[in-house]
C-alpha cells in the first residue's frame, strides 16, 4: 500500500465535488459518499471565472459556505472518503475564493471541507 492511499481522509462537499463530471476530471474516478450535514453555515453563491473549473463544472457560479450568525443554519451535502492525493486535486480545483478547514460535522465524523476565504 503506497502513502497516498494508508491514510484516507474525509472530505465533505455540498457543491461541484458531489458531481460526477467533476469527480472524474479530479480524480479520475466516481467517489462514493453518503449524506450529512454542517451545522452553523449558510449557503451562498460566488462566480467563476478560472477556465478549467469552469470546463469542469460546466457552471458560472457555484455555491459557498461560511459560518452563520443563525445556529439554526445548515448545509446538507455529502461526505467521501478519498486519498491525501485526491485531497492535493481538489486543493487544485477550487479557486482563490474558498480555503479548506476542518470541521465537525452533524454526524460526529470530522472532514475537510471548502468555505469562504
């Protein structure tokens, strides 16, 4: 077993990374996942204007998180599990707009996930 797959991580997505296209195009294959939620976080929108995640996409805007005044605010989305390798990917696919923290999620279980930078 080589060091990009000994130790997977935990990636949440609530936007592009949970489509099919966009998967395959960074990380060359289908991630399976299942459902949860963030607690905290509202959902908006930021446009794109870098061509390679527009290409992969294929949309001008997608949605972005940040941390909500509201407790009552959540974020539904879906959690993968993917390789220190895929994870580096989808550094390199999201744009200036989103950094990637670590959170709690509704489950109990601690992902990655983008939000607003």
């Amino acid at each position: 077993m080589n060091d990009s797959t000994a130790c997977p991580v935990l990636l949440f997505s609530y936007g592009t990374l949970q489509d099919k296209a966009v998967q395959i195009a960074n990380f060359g294959r289908e991630l399976i996942g299942h459902a949860d939620h963030m607690l905290g976080y509202s959902q908006s929108w930021v446009e794109i204007t870098d061509a390679e995640v527009l290409a992969a996409s294929g949309k001008t805007h997608h949605p972005i998180i940040a941390p909500s005044l509201n407790v009552e605010d959540q974020v539904a989305g879906t959690v993968f599990q993917i390789t220190e390798l895929e994870l580096a990917a989808a550094d390199a696919y999201e744009v200036a707009d989103y950094k990637r923290v670590s959170v709690a999620l509704a489950s109990g279980l601690k992902a990655w996930v983008y939000i607003q930078a």
